[in-house]
C-alpha cells in the first residue's frame, strides 16, 4: 500500500466517522435535516431488537420523520465509541458502539431509558460524501423506562405505520434477495 493510498484509506476512515457523528449529534440537537442528509434516498433499516419488526426498505425522509416523532419528546444523548471501518471502493461497512441515553420528566417510573449496544452501519460514497445505505441497531442490554416513548401518540403513531408497513418489509426483503 502506498502513502497515497494510506492517506485516502485514512481520509475516508475519517469522512464515515464524521457521518456517524453527525448522524448521532443530529439525533441528540434534533437537527433533522442534517439527520436526514447522512442517508442515501432509501435505505434498509433493522431495528428489530428495539421494534420488533423485521427489517424495511424505507425513503429516509420517512425514516426521518419518525426519528423526529419518537425522540422530539424526550433529551437524548448519544455516544460512539469503536469504530471498527472496513473500506472496499466506493463502499464501505463499519460497526460503532453506541450508549444511547433518553430522558424525560414523568411519573410512571424512572425518568431514564438506556441503550448499550452497537451500530452494523453499510455505507456508499455518492459526491465524494460517504452516506449510509443499511443500518442495524442492535443492543447488548437496556436500563430503564422505555414507557417514556408514547407510541399511541397520534403522530407517531401514524408514522410508525408507515415507516413499518409490511410494504416496507416486502421490499427489504427484495432488496435484500439481490
């Protein structure tokens, strides 16, 4: 490998880093738009330790928009840490551990939800900024209220339905078969 190539694997390392970072400070300031330009147009999504759903194939302005109705609600603050990035051309896959902590004032129980877990985040190169194209979240354990999160609020509600429509999973598991 030579200098050159060392220096772009390291450029590159570092342009998918600051995407995760952005993707996690967006999350914590409720900067939505910026949330939304770490993604690529669609994007395969696989939350199903958190929703119980299996993966989809979603536009990231839906993904969008039920970000902003499940986290509004609550502060949050995330934090990543091991970043392990593989690069392979204009692709590129990385795992990102993760402390997600949620907060909110309430009488229902702690005031405190917590996450502990990691990221399997794909990314692709589109205009010489990395975005991500597939994302797991997956957790090693969790402490807790997750009743902070009001899934009967309406538009959440109605977000969540579109967002995991069995049309969505349909089409990540297309997607997924090519």
């Amino acid at each position: 490998m030579t200098d050159g190539d060392k220096l772009a694997l390291l450029w590159d390392e570092r342009a998918i880093t600051k995407t995760m970072l952005s993707f996690g400070r967006a999350l914590d300031t409720g900067n939505w738009p910026l949330y939304r330009s770490t993604f690529t147009d669609t994007i395969l999504v696989d939350f199903k330790r958190l929703t119980g759903s299996d993966e989809i194939h979603v536009a990231a302005d839906d993904w969008t928009e039920f970000a902003e109705h499940i986290l509004t609600p609550v502060r949050r603050h995330h934090v990543y840490s091991n970043f392990h990035i593989d690069v392979d051309g204009d692709r590129a896959f990385a795992v990102v551990y993760m402390t997600a902590r949620h907060w909110k004032a309430t009488d229902m129980g702690v005031s405190e939800y917590n996450q502990y877990g990691w990221y399997d985040v794909h990314f692709v190169r589109h205009d010489e900024k990395w975005l991500i194209t597939r994302i797991k979240h997956d957790f090693q354990w969790v402490s807790g209220n997750n009743a902070l999160f009001d899934m009967t609020e309406p538009g959440l509600a109605g977000s969540m339905g579109r967002v995991f429509s069995d049309d969505n999973r349909a089409a990540a598991r297309a997607a997924l078969a090519l």
